[in-house]
C-alpha cells in the first residue's frame, strides 16, 4: 500500500500531500541544477503519484522552474522538467517532467512526516558535474558519473522497500 507523504516549504505557507511507493531517500544528485536550486549538497528526490497531488494550502505561492542544460554552450536548451518551488522562502517542493505525466518526484527535503528511512547505502549520481569542493556524503555508498542502472521504483523493489 502507498504511503502519504506530507510536505511543505521553509515559511510554511505551502503544504501538500501526495502518495508514494518509493519513499526511501536513497539517490543524491550532485548536478549543477540540484546543487544551485537544492544547496551544495545537491538533491535527493522521491517517486509518487502525480494523480495524487494534493496542495492544502499555498498554491498562489507555487513557482515553476524549468532548468537551462548545457548552459553557456552551443548545446543549450531548457529542460522539459519543472521544479516547483514556494515563491516566498524558495523551498523546493516537487519535480514534474512532461514526459512521464504519471510520475511527481517531491524532494526529500520537503518532507515533514512520516519521517523518511534512511537508506544503508546511498547512490550519488551526476559525478561527472559536480566541483571538488563538494564533499559525498559518508558512510556507504555507490557513485556513478552520471546515473545508476536502476530507476527508483527498480532500486526500491531490489531492496524490498517498494510499497504496492
């Protein structure tokens, strides 16, 4: 059975539930997008429902970020992706892509209950982005220079950790 996740931004002033089988922040992303929309450290997103998006309160206070690829290069385009985001204290709340209309990736960060697991290893991926003067998470972990073999609803069902 899916689990609510129940999330907000930093102020408060946007609150929202959504359903997800894949709730274990296991994937940190250390691209340049996550790492200047989410902090240094980069971005861990979830896996839920879009169809189960439910925003409480705030919607007026509902940005949307579409991220530049390539930026500063010939190849530059903006991405299909929208991060939304408060427009009063800059929370990161959810990823949305066109492309699989199915799917929302809130971001971890965003979560207030149920208090999320921590996962016994964690993936990073997009290495081949990030700066020296970012620092990995310690503990045990698996790095990818750009991203692992396994979606998130394969790596939690590996780990028996996917929720039906």
């Amino acid at each position: 059975m899916p689990i609510e996740l129940e999330g907000s931004c930093h102020c408060g002033i946007v609150r929202f539930k959504v359903l997800s089988s894949t709730p274990v922040p296991y994937q940190l992303c250390v691209c340049s997008i996550c790492r200047k929309v989410g902090g240094v450290g980069g971005s861990i997103n979830l896996g839920a429902y879009a169809k189960t998006l439910n925003i409480a309160q705030g919607r007026g206070h509902i940005g949307v970020y579409k991220a530049v690829l390539d930026r500063d290069t010939p190849h530059e385009s903006i991405a299909s992706s929208e991060r939304h985001f408060c427009t009063k204290c800059s929370a990161m709340l959810w990823l949305y892509d066109e492309n699989w209309p199915d799917l929302l990736h809130p971001f971890a960060s965003a979560i207030d209950k149920p208090e999320l697991e921590a996962p016994e290893e964690m993936v990073v991926v997009k290495l081949d982005s990030k700066p020296e003067c970012v620092r990995l998470p310690e503990g045990p972990r698996q790095t990818y220079q750009h991203y692992g073999p396994d979606s998130i609803k394969e790596w939690h069902k590996k780990h028996g950790k996917y929720l039906d």
